[in-house]
C-alpha cells in the first residue's frame, strides 16, 4: 500500500498541508487579515467578498465552514467587523467540534483596526504554534481525496490532458482514494452516458436533475451567459458539444458513486471511497473554495496553459498544449498530441507528481500568485424558482 506523508486531524482525516487559516467572514475585515497574515508565517487568508448581509445564506457559511474544517487546515482565527450579519461563532462551534483549535476577534470590540491586528498576530502565533506540535506521519494512500477539474480549456484538452487525468482518476480510484469532479455546465449532453455509470437509479436520477438544474442558472431565455469563453474559442473548440466531452474525459470511466450537493440547506461530502461528481462550480476561484468545503486535500487542473491557485489545496496543473507549457505547468502531457507518449504513461507521471505533492513538495507555483478565495453562492431567490427544493 502506497502512503503519503501527512498531519492527522481529530476528526481523523489527514491533510498534506498543515496551515492556519485566517477568515474573514466579512470584506470589512480583510485588509486586518492580510496585515495578520503578512507577519505570521504559515497562515492562509479567505475573505468573504459577498458582503456580510448575505448573512441569511447558509450555503456560503456552509463553505467557509467546510474550508476551516478540510484537513489541510490545523486551525483558524475568524475575523469580523462586529456589526454584520454573520455571526463568527456559527463557523466556530462546528470548527471547536471536529477538535480544532479556533478563536474569534471582532474589530469592533477590540476597539480598533490596529489593535485588532496586534491581538490577532498574538492569535495567529498561538495557532501556528500549535500547528507546528503535530507531526507528520505516514498516511495510507486511499485517505486521499482528489479534485478533478479543467479551465483554460483548447484543442488539446479533451485529446491530452483530460483523458490523461482520467486514466489517474481510474487507478486512486482501484487504490481506493476518492476523487470528485465539479463543473455540471461542462458535462451538458452527457447525461446518458453519465447515467450508465451511477452505481444506482437514484443516483442516475440525481445526476441529471443537478446538471438540469445547472443548465437553467446559467440558460436563462433572454439572458444567456456565454459559457464558451473567448480562450477556449482561440484554442480551437468549437462548439460546447466538443468542449463537454473532453470535460467528461477527465472524470475516468469508474462508477459513479454519488453527486455531491452544495446549497443552502447542505454540503454533501464522500461516504465511501471511489469517484463522486459534485455542484463544485466551474468558476475557478469558487472551484477552489468547493473542493476545500468538499474535504479534498489537492486538486488536479487540467487546461491548455492556464491555472489558478488555491492556498489551502495545492493544484497541480497539467496541460497538453506545447506551445503554452511554461513554468506554471506541473506536467506536461503535450506528448500525447505528437503520438510520442501514450494516455497510459502521462497518468504514471500525473500520479507520480501527485504522490510527491501529496509527501510535501510544492507545485509549481503553489508558494506565489495565488488568485482570490471566491465563495461561489447560489442566487437563493433564483433557487425557489428554478430548482426541486432540497432535502
């Protein structure tokens, strides 16, 4: 059995990281945060950039929730302005109750943006401190769980890199890891094929009611939202028939366990090993931020040459596009579009690399250039309209 090297948590998942997380769970707080951060090494920031009056939305604090618990995080100080609608202590009693250390430091009753950063870098210290007393230790390989996602999207994705993703996909899968793909919109008009994969009727059904449901956010008549961007156009795709079977590549040919719901009401998260789809949304920063709430310790990004970072899961980036390989790119997989690699030898060297992030080593970029944390929320009012109502 193959191991990773990682940090258990007392929920008993492991990480592969061991950072400390600072959120703000509202955008007033976020300039403190960072000037936290600046001064405390090993620390990451989130902020939540909705604004604090989507306080009635449980779906973003759900998210928030759900990064400060995935198991790349040993601990959090949640940072608010004091007069906003989201309460810290809702994140912090779930967070105190997987047994992480945790605290909360309102602006307001602090008395001050700058004694609030004094406060907070003491906080942050206590925190890493603690982070820095648990020790790495071997973690069986099948406690991996894997994002799978694509972006940048070109010629070569759907003939190199997605199906390359894929075929690793398929062997964490047969080691008994878990991986979960996202981005519904990308998989329309492959319902049947998906459903031939669900490993019940029901999930079958739940397959294409959520990918129906995806279609109608983003496929309003009379407000259509282009979802063939202007890069996947310049990179050869042609139509979103084309651009969504390559996405498909990427997801294996394992059975399909589950669809992962992400709402108000829920954040569904993998009950046993294998391969899950999931709400994960196909915005990439968002993206990010769903498969951190999902538990995923890393994500695999397949694209013609772009990326994003998410500095609570690593991402490593894979492309297959030669003329776009630039030092951004963890592997290259350009091979296979010259036939001088096979499908079956770039997935060695995607585990290969996975394995190596998964025992510490940093991708490509992980270290800088991270993008923006987005917390991707639905439009609840639109939901009451469009959607079954969840369970």
């Amino acid at each position: 059995m193959k191991h990773f090297l990682g940090f258990r948590r007392p929920d008993g998942r492991a990480g592969i990281r061991n950072q400390v997380l600072i959120l703000a769970v509202d955008e007033c707080a976020d300039g403190i945060a960072r000037a936290i951060s600046q001064k405390v090494p090993g620390t990451v920031v989130v902020t939540n950039y909705n604004t604090c009056m989507y306080g009635g939305n449980e779906e973003l604090i759900n998210t928030m929730t759900g990064a400060a618990l995935n198991p790349n995080v040993a601990g959090a100080l949640i940072l608010n302005m004091g007069c906003g609608s989201i309460d810290p202590e809702l994140l912090a009693e779930q967070i105190r109750g997987a047994g992480k250390p945790v605290h909360c430091l309102p602006v307001i009753k602090s008395r001050g943006t700058r004694i609030t950063i004094v406060k907070g870098i003491e906080l942050a210290k206590q925190l890493t401190f603690s982070a820095s007393q648990i020790t790495a230790e071997k973690i069986p390989f099948n406690e991996l769980v894997v994002g799978i996602k694509c972006g940048g999207s070109d010629t070569s994705s759907g003939i190199a890199s997605n199906p390359a993703v894929g075929r690793a996909a398929d062997q964490l899968v047969d080691l008994g890891a878990t991986c979960i793909a996202g981005e519904l919109i990308e998989l329309i008009g492959c319902e049947d094929i998906l459903r031939s994969r669900a490993v019940t009727p029901q999930v079958a059904d739940k397959i294409e009611q959520l990918i129906s449901e995806e279609e109608k956010r983003w496929h309003i008549a009379g407000t259509e939202i282009e979802t063939m961007s202007i890069g996947n156009s310049v990179g050869g795709l042609t139509t979103l028939e084309e651009k969504a079977i390559g996405a498909l590549h990427k997801t294996g040919t394992r059975p399909i366990q589950d669809i992962l719901k992400i709402n108000s009401k829920m954040t569904q998260r993998p009950t046993r090993p294998g391969m899950y789809l999931s709400e994960t949304t196909h915005l990439c920063g968002g993206s990010g931020m769903h498969f951190a709430s999902l538990g995923a310790q890393v994500i695999l990004w397949t694209t013609g040459g772009a990326g994003f970072n998410n500095p609570i899961v690593p991402v490593i980036r894979i492309s297959g596009n030669a003329s776009q390989i630039s030092e951004d790119i963890d592997v290259d997989v350009s091979a296979i579009m010259s036939g001088s690699e096979s499908i079956t030898s770039s997935a060695e060297r995607i585990m290969d690399t996975l394995e190596k992030v998964a025992q510490g080593q940093a991708t490509a970029i992980e270290d800088i250039g991270f993008s923006y944390c987005t917390l991707y929320q639905k439009e609840q009012r639109l939901e009451k309209v469009i959607c079954i109502e969840p369970q």
